[in-house]
C-alpha cells in the first residue's frame, strides 16, 4: 500500500469505474520512493486548488497495475512514477518521473483547459 492522502486504486475493476464515473483523472502509478514521493504531495496539494479533477495513487507493484504497464503512452516511459492524465475515461497525457508542481499544473492546465478552475 502507498502512504498517501491521496484516494488509492487497488484494482482494474475499480479504476475502469473511476475513469468512467469523472470527467478529469489523474492517477499516479510508483512506489514510496524518492522520485514517486514529492510528486504524492503535490497531487495532495492540487486536490484543493482543481475540486472537479480526482487525483488517486496506485501501486506499482500491485499485480492488479496490469494495465498501466501495458499502456502505449507509457510504454517507452523509463521512470516511475507514472503519471497519467485521464479526460473522459482517454488518455490525454503521461509523464514519468519526477515533475515539479509547475510542470503538472502546466499540463492539468493544458489538458483539462475547458473546465478546470485553478
């Protein structure tokens, strides 16, 4: 389990649920290692800037991650975490690895353009 505040996803039933019930996802796919951690506390600080977008974690490890592994928007992706952007259950967006909490307000800002309020 990843000690977060974030909400956590445990398996692909339950995130195919998320992504279909919310316009705007974030999910951050790692570990509680020194990259994944920073990126955490900002998705928890954003949580109250951007109320309309749901910003969970998952574990790397998790067998149930199946599918962010077989992702072709993360497939050349040599980093964790991976972070993916989710706009009406598609993928618009994923980084991986560290980010600053420039960077992925530049990219919430970007992708989630018509209905963001920041």
């Amino acid at each position: 389990m990843l000690y977060t505040n974030l909400n956590h996803i445990e398996s692909a039933t339950e995130f195919a649920k998320i992504i279909s019930e919310n316009e705007h996802v974030t999910v951050i796919c790692g570990r509680m290692g020194p990259l994944c951690i920073p990126v955490y506390r900002i998705a928890e600080e954003l949580e109250n800037e951007y109320s309309n977008i749901r910003f969970y974690d998952m574990e790397y490890d998790n067998p149930e991650s199946y599918f962010f592994h077989a992702l072709p928007e993360v497939h050349d992706l040599m980093e964790i975490p991976f972070t993916v952007y989710y706009k009406n259950g598609e993928v618009v967006k994923a980084t991986a690895g560290l980010q600053t909490k420039t960077q992925i307000k530049a990219i919430i800002d970007t992708e989630f353009a018509t209905t963001v309020n920041a």
